[in-house]
C-alpha cells in the first residue's frame, strides 16, 4: 500500500509515511479491487517534486514550441487525440518516493492518446497505464549538459541502487523516437533518433535543421525576438524550409498581408482615378474644340 502526502500550501509534494502531518494533508489507498494493477494512475501520483523551473527562458520556451506546431498536429489528428507535455512527469516505474519513479521533460508530445483521462486533465503521463511512447522528448539545457547526456545504467546490488542517467531512461525504458538536447547558452540542439534500440545522433541537413520526419517538420535554431527577449530560440521548420509561426506571428502575417491590400486596392483606386481625370481633361480639349466626345 502506497500513502502519498499532498499539502495544501504546496503543488504537490510526496515524502515518506511517518514524514506527514495528519493535519495537513489528503491521503489515498490503492484500490485494488478496481485497480487490478494494484499501481496508481496520473490522479494519484504527485505532479511535481517542488523543484523551481530553473531559469525563465524554459516556460515561454516550451509555448513558443507549442504554439506553433499547433496546426501541424490539428491536421495529424483531426479527432483532437494528442497530448503535449511541457515540464510535465513521465512516470516509468513504481518507486518510494514515489516522483523519484518519474522523469519531467521540459517538451514532450505523444501522438493517439486522448488529452483527458475520464474528463479529467493529465496531471502526468503514466508509462503503465498508456503503453504509448512519447513521440519526441526535448530537454532544455540549463547546466553544462552532463545531466541530459547522462548514460548510467540503473544497477542494483542488494539494497543499493546507482540513479539511471536520464540519457539511459530515455534511451532503454520510455523510448521516445526522437530525444532533443536545446542548450540556449551555446545556440544548439542535439537530436538523436531511436534506431534498433539504440539513440543516434541525427545529422543536420543544408538549412541546419534536423528532420522529424513523421510529423513533416524540422527541429532547428531560430536567431530573434520572442515576446520580449532576443535569443537563439528552438523552433520548427516544414519540410520545405518555412518557419512555422506562433500564433501571434500568424496574426501580425495577417495583418501585414492585409496591410499589403489594402494598399494594393488604394493604389489600383488612386490609378483608376488619374485615368478617369485624364479623359475628362480630353474631353473638355475636345469640346473646346467644337467636338462633342463619343468617349
């Protein structure tokens, strides 16, 4: 029987069962008799493991990358049966405590599951429950990469157990197609791809980006200004090489192009308008001339 402790003051938080105040917080049971797992399901494991998101780069990140694939993935599942993750767990094993069981990518999304589980938005995404790898993993650098890169088995002698490197969870137990190394600092992305069972490293084609061929975009480095800040952004190209756009890049396109006919029409109305003023100078030359114009 797992006890999981949520405080109120807090998101959520799991500490060990003699570490609770019984005053201070909500307690479950596994219900195994409706549960024939006998394991919890995303209600019933803690959503975070209070760490700070660690710098403000990573939220309009993850937006950014978001926002603008939108499109591609309305027009993948037009029944709406996807789910993005952004600084979200991914729950691979069953462990005590139970978050140390669950990695939490910066950006992950995962194709043919619903966003809901019984109407009830994801708190995390449940490896044994849905049976469905994420397509596309990304991590977000803010160290010096060692963490991301991390290949350390998980071993086991006796009661000791070393910590698998996320590199090697990633690699051997979720198996996302695509893992994705964004490092802001040096303008750089790592993609590798899972090929018989092992990640390798993708190599860029002629724009520089990598192809995430399954979805028909490309992953890549984007020098500009997002919201209020210059950075070399991580964003996503068609595979023809076009940018695909925030939404509030595809508002200002449309308020451009609007722009552009808006004075396409001022421009074809100012024309129309000379031509008109130039017969009539004609016509009174004519009539001046005695000449009634036909025209």
């Amino acid at each position: 029987m797992y006890r999981v402790c949520i405080y109120s003051k807090s998101k959520l938080l799991s500490k060990q069962n003699n570490a609770c105040d019984p005053n201070n917080i909500m307690k479950f049971t596994l219900d195994v008799e409706n549960n024939p797992t006998g394991w919890p399901d995303h209600t019933q494991l803690p959503e975070s493991d209070g760490t700070f998101v660690k710098n403000f780069q990573e939220h309009p990140q993850s937006i950014l990358l978001t926002d603008s694939i939108t499109p591609v993935f309305q027009s993948i599942h037009p029944d709406g049966n996807y789910c993005i993750g952004q600084d979200s767990g991914i729950y691979w094993r069953l462990t005590e405590p139970l978050e140390r069981g669950a990695e939490a990518p910066d950006w992950f999304y995962v194709p043919n599951v619903p966003p809901t589980i019984d109407g009830q938005l994801r708190r995390s995404y449940v490896m044994w429950q849905e049976f469905v790898a994420p397509l596309i993993v990304l991590e977000f650098v803010s160290g010096n990469g060692a963490e991301e890169r991390d290949r350390t088995p998980l071993l086991r002698s006796g009661q000791q157990e070393t910590k698998p490197g996320k590199f090697w969870i990633y690699e051997n137990v979720i198996r996302p197609a695509f893992y994705g190394i964004y490092e802001v600092t040096k303008a750089s992305v790592e993609v590798y791809h899972l090929i018989e069972d092992r990640y390798q490293l993708v190599a860029a084609n002629e724009r520089g980006h990598y192809p995430i061929e399954p979805l028909g975009v490309e992953l890549g480095i984007w020098q500009g200004r997002y919201q209020n800040v210059e950075l070399p952004w991580l964003r996503w190209w068609d595979s023809a090489g076009n940018l695909l756009l925030s939404g509030a890049e595809r508002a200002q396109q449309e308020q451009q192009i609007a722009e552009q006919e808006r004075q396409r029409a001022d421009r074809e109305q100012e024309r129309a308008q000379q031509a008109e003023d130039q017969l009539e100078q004609l016509r009174a030359q004519l009539r001046s001339a005695g000449i009634e114009p036909q025209l």
